[in-house]
C-alpha cells in the first residue's frame, strides 16, 4: 500500500501542485491549498484519482489590517489541524505558510507523531520587520520578535527543513536548526506549462501591444515590492509612443498603480487582474522585458521565483533586485537578463531604452534564460530530490 503525503501550499503555486502531482506516483497524496491568499495561481485544482486537491479557504484573506489577519491565520491554522486529523497521513510537506498557521501546522504533526518538512521559501518575521520599519520601528520589533518565536521554534522542531537557497542558512544557524536537518532544493516552473510563444498571438494582439516594446510584470505585487517605481519609469517614458508597460496583479500593489494613475493617467500603462493561467504563455510571449522586483532589504530572505518562470517563456528579465539575491546571482552569471540594484528611475529609464534599441542582446538573455530551466527544471530530477528526503521517514 503507497504510503500517504500531505502536500499543503498556501499559495497553491503552480510548481509546487506540479510536485504533488509528480508524488502522486510513488504516494498518495493530498494537495491542500488556500485560494484566499491571493498569490497568482493556477485553476483551481481538480481532484482525481491520482491526487486529491483541497481549497482550504477561498475567503479572501486580509493582508493590510494585521489584527484581522491574525486571528484569520489562526482560524485557517485549526482548518489545517481538522482536516489532518480527518485524515491517515505519514508526512506533511508545507510551504509558502503565514507563521501561526505553520507553527500549529507543525505542533499538531509532533503531537500526533506525524513527520514534517517545513519548506521554507521566505524568512517571514524577517520580512515583516524590514517592511513594518517604514511605518514604526517599535512595532516592526514586537512584530519580529513574536513572529520570530513561533517561525524558529517551528523550524527547530521540523524533522527536516527545505530551503530554496543557501542564503537562508545564516537565519537557521541563529535559530539553532541543526545542520543535518536542512537540505536546499531551489524552486523552479514547469516550463512543460509555458511553451515558447510568439510576441504576436492572442493576448497581445487583444490589447493592441503586438507591435510595441513591452515591459510586463505578471504576479503578486505586496509588501516585499515597489510599484511606484513602475509607474514613475512609465511616466518617463510615456513620450516614447511604442514603449508599453503592462503589469497583471490583484491586491495591495495594483491598488497602489490604480491610485497614482487617477491622479495622472499614462497612456503606456496598462493595469489587468490576474489573467487564466491558460493564458500565461502568451502573456510571457508578449514581452520584450519580463519584470521582477524585490526591495532592497528583501535581498536575503526572498527569492523572486517569478524570474524561473520568465526563464521558461525564453525572454529577458530586467530584475530590480538587490544583486546578492539567488535570483540576481543566476542571472547575472547566464547572461539572461539584466540586474538593476540602484533603484533609481533614471537610470532605470536609461536602461529600458539601451536595451530596446538591441534587440540580439534581448535574444541572446531570452535563449540563455530558456536553456536553464530545460536543462535545471526537469520535475523528474527534483521530485527525486524530494522522494530522498521523505523516504527514511516512510520506513521508521
């Protein structure tokens, strides 16, 4: 009889469903994810008999007033508790999780000796304090300082920790994480799902951007990120007439371009909710520049896996990323892209305009870029990776 997995991604990422999927060989596994969150995703997941899809909340979570929040993410965290206890499981796989419902996540499994791997994508009390020091350095502390408490002793008490780069082992030698429980397998996309597109196909020749040079940003838009810097590199450029930017997200960013357009409309801007995740090649396929952003004090405790993604639609990524970042460090040495630390409009512009006007090097960043993730993203060598750490646990 297969042995049962608990998958549970509160985002519901596509390469994280794409995993689970691939599990469901050798396990019977249960993906759990939370349409809530707001994280760019695709459909909604259908059961089948190979793999059982759950959508844990699909009320939309509150992610400007904390207080709400918090007591949302406790709620979400006893859903999680009831439907494990429901449930025959031999390990539970958790990523991409708000603290409170992870730290309950992973008591409940010690509890009822369930094995965890807590699969750490951000150090979230650390973000949380590089953001709430804008606002007010005594809150951004009390924040870090509880969030930190419950992050690290759910990380100490996992049976084994997946990292998605080795920059976060600095963070888990504080904490006190030992050594022989952390692994790092670095994210990916499934460039089976983004097939090489056109720049002229259905999507930009719906929006009338099939014959313009195209900045896109495609993705969650929050805390971690800056979309004034989008809007004022727009506002620079709206002179140049076949230069456009378009930037498909929901929430707090896009609410942020929304308001500052009211105030000053730009022609070269084009605001969109998510789109179907059908239509995700063609959306890549329309640009000329895929965008990904990243505040500087983000550097070290977030990997923008939205640039794995541009790998897969073979086109250049302009990264407004600190350079120490996974993401920048990869792109950088493939020569896919390029890598703006500075943060300054101007020269952001600048940039914009140096590359349109060389097209090769566009195609040379684009092939370079598609040929690292056929070569590194191949679901059978990474769900190999996973099956090694899960397997001991199996067998005790």
């Amino acid at each position: 009889m297969k042995k049962s997995l608990f998958v549970h991604d509160y985002g519901g990422y596509p390469f994280t469903f794409q995993l689970a999927k691939k599990l469901s060989q050798n396990y019977n596994v249960t993906y759990v994810y939370c349409s809530g969150s707001g994280s760019a995703k695709g459909n909604k997941y259908s059961s089948s008999m190979e793999l059982k899809s759950i959508d844990l909340m699909d009320t939309p979570v509150n992610k400007t007033k904390f207080i709400k929040r918090f007591f949302e993410e406790i709620t979400y965290g006893r859903k999680l508790r009831n439907l494990l206890s429901a449930s025959c499981v031999d390990v539970v796989l958790s990523a991409n999780t708000p603290v409170i419902p992870q730290y309950m996540l992973q008591k409940f499994c010690k509890r009822k000796k369930i094995k965890f791997v807590f699969w750490l994508q951000d150090i979230i009390s650390v973000a949380a304090k590089s953001v709430l020091l804008k606002k007010n350095k005594l809150l951004a502390e009390t924040i870090y300082k509880v969030w930190a408490f419950f992050e690290s002793n759910a990380l100490r008490n996992s049976d084994s920790v997946i990292t998605i780069t080795e920059d976060f082992t600095t963070y888990l030698k504080e904490w006190n994480v030992a050594d022989a429980k952390i692994s790092c397998i670095p994210n990916w996309a499934s460039f089976e799902d983004i097939p090489l597109k056109e720049k002229q196909n259905n999507f930009s020749k719906k929006w009338n951007i099939d014959a313009t040079f195209n900045l896109i940003y495609s993705g969650t838009l929050g805390y971690k990120h800056n979309p004034d810097i989008l809007y004022h590199a727009a506002e620079k450029l709206e002179r140049e007439k076949d230069i456009i930017f378009v930037i498909i997200s929901e929430g707090l960013g896009i609410k942020r371009l929304e308001e500052l357009n009211s105030k000053k409309k730009l022609n070269n801007l084009l605001l969109l909710p998510y789109q179907p995740y059908e239509q995700l090649p063609e959306i890549l396929g329309s640009a000329d520049l895929l965008i990904s952003i990243l505040e500087p004090s983000a550097g070290l405790f977030s990997v923008p896996s939205k640039v794995w993604t541009s790998y897969c639609a073979g086109r250049a990524s302009l990264l407004l990323v600190p350079k120490n970042n996974l993401a920048a460090k990869i792109t950088a040495s493939l020569n896919a892209g390029i890598v703006c630390e500075h943060y300054d409009v101007n020269r952001l512009v600048e940039t914009i305009l140096s590359l349109k006007e060389n097209p090769e090097t566009l195609k040379t960043f684009g092939a370079n870029a598609r040929k690292y993730a056929e070569d590194n993203f191949n679901i059978d060598l990474i769900s190999e990776k996973f099956c090694n750490i899960i397997e001991p646990y199996l067998h005790d």
